[in-house]
C-alpha cells in the first residue's frame, strides 16, 4: 500500500505551505481569499470569497498576494478550480485550487 510520505511529488517545483491573504481579479470580479501553499508556478488558493465558477478555468486574471507586509501583483492563468469534498487535505468553506503563472 502507498502512504502519502512514500509517494513522489513530480511537480516541477517544490511548494512551500505559506498562509497568507491573497486577492484575485478575474472578469471584473474581484475575490479574496488565503494561500495554502505557494510555489515557483504558482499557487493553491483556498477559501475564495465569492466562490469561484468552474467556469473559470482558462480564464486570465491579476493575483496580488501579500508577502512581507506589501502586494505583490502577477498575471495568472486559472487551471482547476475544485470544490469543497472530504477528498481534500485542506480544510475551509469553497476549497478552490488555482494555480497561477508568471506572464513576463
């Protein structure tokens, strides 16, 4: 049987827990939220509020997300939005997983 310890994370880059208030501006909606996790990629966004549509997904919006004390704004790309199930490690009303990439 394979426990989560065993299992091999084959993402590109290594995510980082970090809580923090976030911000997302998405199709003239504007949603607020906290960070489970951040990475090089992007980030696992939980608890929007408004929830967010699974419409989203492919949609392009800015992402400001508090670091040291201050916002910092990326373009981001939404590429799951899940919905709150007992699947989920991550505990809160309307889990939403949203991955966000840099657009330079």
């Amino acid at each position: 049987m394979t426990t989560p310890d065993s299992v091999t994370d084959k993402r590109k880059h290594i995510r980082k827990p970090i809580e923090t208030d976030y911000r997302l501006y998405l199709n003239g909606q504007h949603y607020t939220g906290k960070t489970s996790n951040i990475s090089a990629d992007g980030a696992f966004l939980i608890i929007p509020s408004p929830g967010l549509p699974p419409s989203s997904v492919s949609e392009f919006g800015d992402l400001d997300i508090l670091i040291d004390g201050s916002w910092s704004r990326f373009r981001c790309e939404i590429i799951y939005v899940g919905e709150e199930s007992g699947h989920h490690d991550v505990t809160g009303a309307g889990i939403l997983n949203i991955f966000a990439k840099r657009l330079d």
